[in-house]
C-alpha cells in the first residue's frame, strides 16, 4: 500500500483539472474521482478513457455545465490493484470531497471499489469492468453501470447460437478464459442463458489460464484434442491478441466455430493483428467503430480520432456514457449534493449514445442499475477503412436490447443463492433509504 505521502504525489502528477482556473473560480463545480489503469497492460485502455472524458467534459462545460456547475474530473492510475484502487477511491471521497466515484477496468477492482461506495454512501458510476456480479449479487443502491456487462454479452452469443444450430447443428462446447472474476463469471453467464432459452448441448470442456498467461500453447492444443463443435474464448486485450495470434499458427480456427462475445472485435485487438487477423471469427465489442452506421456514431469514432490520432476501443465510449449520465442526473436535480435524488434520476435514466442505432436509447434498468443496450455479433472480414486495423466486423446479427437482461427469476436465483439481502429487492433497508428521501 502506498503511504500518504506517496499517494498524494501519484495522484498530483494523475489529477486532471478539465477546465480552466478562472471558471473553476467562478461556478460550484461537480467533483468526480475517476480510476483507470495508467500503467501495464491495462493502460490504453485508461489513456482512451480519459480521451472521452476529456470530450464529454470539454462539451458539457462549454454549454455551461449541469446545472450551472461545471465539471471537474480527477484521475488517478488504479494500477488494476483492487487494494490500491480502494485506498484512492476512499481519499476521494475524504480529502478531494468528490460527488461522484467513476471509471476502473478490471472486474475485481470494480466489485472492491464498489465496496466503498456502498460503505461511504458515495455513487459509483462503472463505465467498463464487466462483471454481472456487480449488478447482480452484489447490486446496492449507490452502484451504476453504463456498458455492457458479460451477462448482457453472453445472452447474445447463447441468443448467436441458437440462430446458427438452425443453419449449422452443434452439439458440443468448450470454454476458454482467465481463471478470474471476469472469465469465470461470463462462463456462469453463458450456460445460464443457453439453459434458459432450452439449448441443449454438451461441455467437451473447460480451460482457465491465468491472467496475463504467455504461453497459450499447452491449451491450444488440448482445444485440438477436444474437438468441440463451438470455442467460446473470454479473454480480453493483450491476452487475446496472443491467444490468437499462437492459435492460428498452430491451426485451431481451422473448421472450426470460434466466438469471443464480449470483448473479441475491440477495436485495439482489431489494430494490434492487423493483416494477422483471421477471417471468419465470430466476434462482438461493446462498442464497434463501424457499427451502428448513425451519425452520431461516426462523429464520436472521428473527434476522437482527431483528438488522440488513433481509434477508440471500446472502453473510451464507457467513459464518455458516463460523464454524460452524470451530467445528465446533476441537471435533473439541480445538485451534485442530494444522493438520494441523483439515485432516483439515475434509475430509468435514457441516453442516447455512439453505440445505440437510430430509434433506440439507452436505459439505465431501476432494479439492477444496469444500463440496457442492444448488442451486434458479427463475422470477422477483410476491410481497411479503419487502420491499421486491416479487418472489421460485418454481417452483423442484432440483438434487442430487452432479451439480454436476466429475467426476474434468474436475479432471484442469483440473489438468494449468494444472499444479498439489499439485492434481493427494490425496496432498500432503513439505513439507504435515508439517502432516497
């Protein structure tokens, strides 16, 4: 653990100050306390997250702010420690009084991150890590989520599935992913929803490297011997990018119906394997540069573009939702002070975002905190409209947003199984309700 004296020259030399010195002299401000991986594997993603708050924020000031308070954003690097993460996230709130905790990457960051913010009754808004945990078992009033999570991910691919046994029969599946929170939990997610759409199948196996793992060859080649009719890979970022890339040259793809879900088609895995990039993936993202074709789609991908001169991942459009949803909760109050109005205004709460189709608007779900989104997979393709991405999604299959949420049953299985008593219902026990007044 870092000391206080150590702590505070990080979080100096990581603290973004987004407007000038004489508006913040002049208008109340919103305070906001974001943590993003700055350093290691994580880090693009933190560097694209910032990005978009720096648009979002830029945007929203220059129009005045939320309710006549400008927005004021600090950052500081979470180091993808759950320890770490939490010892900022708690002097945010006690020495910087922010009004809002926001941001972090890793799933197990989130779920400890969101800790605080239930123990310290501080709103936390998870713009990326995607855990269904969070909003499952371990939802509290004071946590919202504005991506897509891996059971809303999962649900698609089991919905993805189901489509291809009418065109292609399949009877057998194997997994591979991080022997983490994230990849377990999306394999939970997976079986679930294909249980409860009635697809019967069965495992050839199950494989769990760990985080960050080098060398993916001794699990390759159990794939291979295995023989499943469907690979379903959870892994993420650089892991991916090297699972792939050893996976193809030792032929794993060949004949074979391989899908990542969630997080396969991110734009930087796109970019990183250019020309090496298979064709014929299955693949999905929680935000696609090239889908939906809206234009509000296409300006988000191209300010970006201009302002950091490469392409966003997924994780920048996570961010930029989340700013927005706060801005958009302080406006609605009138305050960034009044917690139990800022829930409520969050609850139900509609955006519109890069990564919604023309007619449809995200929605924040009241009883999980869950933003709802529809979700495309779609196949690997030679295209070179994007680079150094030599290859994009296309023949993309859509899924509505209302069949990826679990449904009451499966909250109250979940719930009850890992007893969390406040999750168990929409109605908050005594001491929450104190803020919803």
């Amino acid at each position: 653990m870092a000391s206080r004296r150590t702590w505070r020259a990080q979080l100096a030399g990581l603290t973004v100050f987004l407007l000038s010195a004489a508006t913040a002299l002049a208008q109340p401000a919103v305070e906001i306390g974001c943590m993003y991986p700055m350093t290691g594997r994580g880090a693009l993603y933190g560097r694209d997250s910032v990005a978009a708050i720096e648009m979002a924020v830029e945007a929203i000031n220059a129009r005045g702010g939320a309710a006549g308070h400008q927005l004021r954003v600090h950052l500081a690097d979470s180091q993808s420690r759950p320890a770490f993460a939490v010892s900022i996230a708690r002097r945010f709130i006690d020495e910087t009084k922010v009004h809002f905790l926001c941001g972090v990457v890793s799933s197990s960051v989130g779920l400890a991150v969101s800790k605080v913010a239930l123990e310290r009754r501080k709103i936390f808004i998870g713009t990326d890590h995607g855990s269904s945990r969070l909003t499952i078992e371990s939802a509290h009033p004071y946590y919202f989520r504005v991506s897509n999570n891996s059971y809303q991910s999962m649900a698609a691919g089991a919905l993805w599935l189901n489509d291809l046994r009418r065109e292609r029969p399949w009877r057998t599946i194997a997994f591979i992913g991080p022997d983490y929170e994230y990849g377990r939990g999306m394999w939970a997610d997976l079986r679930a929803k294909l249980d409860e759409i009635g697809v019967a199948y069965e495992v050839a196996g199950t494989l769990w490297p760990k985080l960050y793992e080098p060398d993916f060859t001794a699990y390759i080649e159990e794939l291979k011997r295995l023989k499943p009719d469907i690979i379903v890979n959870g892994h993420w970022g650089g892991d991916f990018v090297a699972f792939v890339k050893q996976a193809r040259a030792l032929g794993l793809f060949e004949n074979r119906v391989f899908a990542n879900f969630d997080a396969g088609a991110n734009y930087e895995i796109l970019a990183a394997l250019g020309e090496d990039m298979p064709l014929g993936l299955v693949l999905s993202a929680r935000h696609h540069v090239n889908w939906p074709a809206t234009a509000r789609n296409r300006a988000f991908v191209e300010n970006f573009r201009t302002r950091t001169g490469r392409y966003p991942s997924y994780a920048a459009e996570g961010a930029y939702a989340g700013i927005l949803a706060i801005a958009k909760a302080v406006e609605s109050v009138g305050s960034p002070s009044d917690t139990g109005k800022l829930i409520a205004a969050l609850e139900g709460m509609e955006l519109e975002l890069p990564e919604d189709p023309d007619g449809f608007r995200s929605r924040i779900d009241p009883d999980t905190h869950q933003i709802i989104q529809m979700q495309a997979i779609g196949i690997v393709r030679r295209d070179p409209s994007f680079p150094p991405a030599a290859a994009l999604l296309g023949d993309f299959k859509v899924y509505r947003a209302e069949d990826l949420m679990p449904s009451q049953q499966e909250l109250r299985r979940r719930r009850e199984n890992f007893g969390n008593r406040i999750a168990e219902t929409p109605s908050f026990p005594e001491s929450v309700k104190e803020d919803m007044k």
